[in-house]
C-alpha cells in the first residue's frame, strides 16, 4: 500500500508531539488526525484518530482490525513522518503531494 503523510502540525503536551495526515493513494482518501507520540523513555507511537463521544472519551474513528497489519502501518508512518519533518527541516524541500504523484 503506498501511502504519504502530510501536514504536520507541532503541538506538545504530555507524550503528544504533534498531528499530521495520512494519504492512502489506491484509494484516494485523506485521513486527517493521526498523531505522533514520544515517551521521556525515547520509545514512539502513531495513534490514530479519535474524536470524543457523548460522555467525553475518545473513541477511534479509523481503526485497524488486524494488529499486525497495524503495527506495519505505524511502522511505515513513523518512517514517513521522519522523512517528513526531515525534509521540512533540512534543506527546505516539500513533501510530495499526493496530486504530484506520477509526474
């Protein structure tokens, strides 16, 4: 599956480091609201998107039901979102969008 990441938009508070989203480029959606995590112990996550519910706690909103695709899958973002914010940081250099594909 390729997919890219985009977007990503720095907020800090406890493990949070940031949102960003996700193109799945077979099926030509965007997945706005995944989010880039870090522990004080260095170990990182991507948890995917959630709103809150009636009663105020969040639910997922996209999901996965296979945990080892999953885990693949945030491997795979976590790798894109490092080269993301790489190329955002280094030599200025923009991801690519989805609609530049092919070119």
């Amino acid at each position: 599956m390729r997919i890219e990441v985009d977007e990503f938009v720095p907020h800090e508070s406890n493990t949070l480091r940031g949102f960003f989203k996700v193109y799945v480029l077979e099926a030509g959606i965007v997945i706005p609201g995944f989010s880039l995590h870090e522990s004080g112990a260095g170990s990182r996550w991507v948890d995917f998107p959630s709103k809150p519910n009636k009663t105020g706690e969040y639910e997922k909103v996209v999901m996965p039901y296979d945990t080892r695709q999953a885990k693949k899958f945030s491997e795979q973002l976590l790798r894109l979102i490092d080269e993301y914010l790489q190329d955002r940081n280094g030599a200025g250099k923009k991801s690519p969008t989805p609609e530049s594909e092919g070119q």
